[in-house]
C-alpha cells in the first residue's frame, strides 16, 4: 500500500521531512492576539507571508482580523482565491506585469498597496485607468529600517498629494514597517526606540492632516512591537505575522506566544556513539537566523545542517533512545522561510494528525 497519512494517526507514523502545526499552541496564540486587540481602536491584520496558508488567514479573520497583510501579489492572488476581500500588499508593486495582476486583482477584491515613488504611483494609476479598477494606496515612510519607504515629513507629504491628484488611486494613509527594531532584546528598550521611530510617522499624520489631506489608515509593526505599536492612539493596523506560529527567534522576546510550528525528522544513522544524523536539512528548515535546535533530547545539539542532513551531538541524550528510525523534533529559528519550503502544514493536536492544511501560496514569490 503506498504511504498515505491519514487523520487520527500518530505522528509518530508520518513519513518525514514534515511539516507539523500543533493546533492547541495555535489557538492559544490566536486568541493570545486576539485578546490584545480587542480592548483596543487599532486592529489586527496580520502578515500572511509567514503562513501563507488561506485556512489560517481564514481563521485569523475570524478571530477579528480586520483583512491580511501580504508581500507579494502572487500571495494575494492566492487569498483573494480562498474569499478573503481585505488585502494590504505592505510592499511596491512595480513593473507592467505585476501592475496588471494587480488591477486584475483591485476587480476582484479591495486590496491595498504600498508606495514610495512617484512614476510608480503613475503606472498604478495608468494601470488602473485601462481597466477601470481603483487601487486604495499608502505612502511607505522610512522610520529607520532603510529598506523602502520616503523620508517621513515633506517627502511623504509631496507622494500623498501626488497620489490624491489620480482620479483611480485613493490615497488611504501611511505605512511605516519598525522592522530594525522587532528583536530588540531588552522590552524596555525596544519601547522606547519604536516609539521614537513611531513618532516620525505620527508627525508625518499631522502634517498631512495640515495639508486637508485624511490619513485613514496607519499601519505597522510586527511580533516583535506589536503591543508597543498597537498601543499608539494614531496607529490603526497592526501587521504581526510570526505570532500565529512562533520560533526560537520570537520565543525569546515573546513568551505569551507558543511555538506551535516544528519541523518532524527521522534518524538515518548513527555513525558515531555522540553524534545521529536526521534527514531534515537545509531544504527541510531554514537556518539564517541559526541553526535549529532538537527538543526533546536533553544535552543534544544540531552541529550543522547541509542540503538533506543535519547532523546531531548527543551529549547527554541517551543513545539507546537515539536509534535510526527514531523520530526527532526541530523547532524552527525562522518560521516564515522554513513554512515556505513545504506544500503542507500537518495538523496535530496531543500527537495525533487532525488536519491537513495546504500552504497554497508557498513559492508564489512573484
Ligand atoms: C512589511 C512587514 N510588516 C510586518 C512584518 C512583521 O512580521 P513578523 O510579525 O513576522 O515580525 C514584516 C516582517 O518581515 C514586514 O516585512
């Protein structure tokens, strides 16, 4: 009989590499958020890149999402599919190919996009001429990160009052992404420094306010500042996305929020009394943020990984408990790239499979 995962059976059985959600930690950290949120004027959307899996955008709306956040328009197009109408692309859409999904996509469902150049905010605008769409858009402001975005104050304000001379573009307000600081170690720190960065923005909504021009939406943040940045009165939105999942990164900055993302191997050899080899490399778990660790086997510890292998230390972890064929957990140093790598998240809840949710818009990259 070929291999076939079926619900109910123990994950001890599933073939592997695997991808495995622990529903329980889930739910725990979506109602975690939801939570937060819900005593509070900004909302949660949440940044469907570290997922991309319509199930849990579905899930995450119904806990009170307001809509998704998305990277790419490959993952829009994605969720759009699976019903979701509500979408912020938190990045720039540039090029004529990408400019004509968009708009195809801006007939099908409200979706939102990031700017920071004028002649982009033209071929939006020339985009959606030609085909009778509207694009709602948010100027981009770099409070910091340098990554994309224009310098908060006049800058922001001159592309806003660009943007609102388009008769197809709304301009709906400002982004501005903290993402130098998310890991910041030290709580207090990090608070202070996101809200020195938030600060640019806020002065940049007064200043166009002062222009007649409404800021509806001002969205930011991500796991690392979510509670400093979600806090703010001018803040409306609030782009978590690490939260739903976790990993050994945001574990050490976000206790309230369980792993629930781990990565199933199996043993493929002994070669040495203190060292195992599993069959989950590089292609099985990301390692920019580290390597990842085994849980489960105490004093144990991941060497180092290459394309299909990573081979394991022993240390203190019995031998005898260590054989080939034995399963070994990893939980993952970045959830978002590591998710990326599979087709599937296994649903599992007390170590049994409950569901199979497919990670439809890994890969959609473009
Ligand atoms: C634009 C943007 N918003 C929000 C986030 C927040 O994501 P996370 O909650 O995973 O840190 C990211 C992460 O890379 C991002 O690039």
């Amino acid at each position: 009989m070929p291999y076939e995962p079926k619900l109910g059976m123990s994950i001890e059985d599933l073939d592997t590499p695997a991808l495995l959600l622990d529903l329980d930690a889930f739910e725990h950290n979506i109602a975690t958020m939801s939570r937060f949120f819900a005593e509070r004027p900004a909302a949660l959307r949440p940044h469907a890149k570290t997922h991309k899996c319509p199930r849990i955008a579905l899930r995450q709306i119904e806990a009170g999402a307001i809509g998704i956040t998305c990277a790419k328009v490959g993952e829009a197009e994605v969720l759009a599919r699976a019903g979701i109408r509500d979408i912020l692309i938190a990045n720039q859409v540039v090029g004529p190919i990408k400019i004509d999904r968009l708009t195809d996509l801006a007939l099908d469902c409200d979706v939102m996009v990031a700017v920071d150049d004028p002649a982009n905010v033209d071929a939006l605008s020339e985009g959606c001429r030609s085909k009778g769409a509207s694009l709602r858009v948010l100027v981009e402001v770099d409070i910091g990160m340098e990554r994309c975005g224009v310098l908060p104050g006049v800058p922001a304000l001159e592309l806003a009052q660009h943007i609102s001379e388009s008769p197809y573009l709304q301009f709906t307000g400002l982004m501005g992404y903290e993402g130098h600081l998310v890991t910041v170690p030290d709580p207090r720190d990090r608070a202070t420094r996101v809200r020195e960065a938030m600060a640019l923005l806020e002065r940049t909504v007064g200043l166009l306010h002062s222009h007649g021009l409404p800021v509806q939406i001002v969205s930011g943040g991500g796991t690392g500042t979510y509670d400093v940045t979600g806090a703010l009165p001018f803040v409306t939105e609030v782009q978590a996305g690490s939260y739903v999942l976790m990993d050994s990164t945001y574990a050490q900055i976000r206790p309230e929020f369980e792993p629930s993302l781990t990565v199933l191997s199996t043993v493929i050899s002994r070669p040495a009394p203190d060292r195992a080899i599993v069959d989950a490399g590089m292609k099985a778990m990301s390692k920019e943020f580290g390597i990842p660790q085994p849980l489960g086997l105490p004093g144990a510890a991941t060497l180092s990984l290459s394309e299909e292998h990573a081979r394991l230390s022993l240390g203190e972890a019995s031998p005898a408990r260590v054989r080939p064929g034995d399963r070994v957990r990893f939980l993952p140093s970045h959830c978002c790239t590591t998710v990326n790598l599979y087709d599937t998240l296994h649903v599992v809840q007390r170590g049994r499979l409950v569901d199979f949710w497919p990670v439809a818009a890994r890969g959609r990259g473009q």
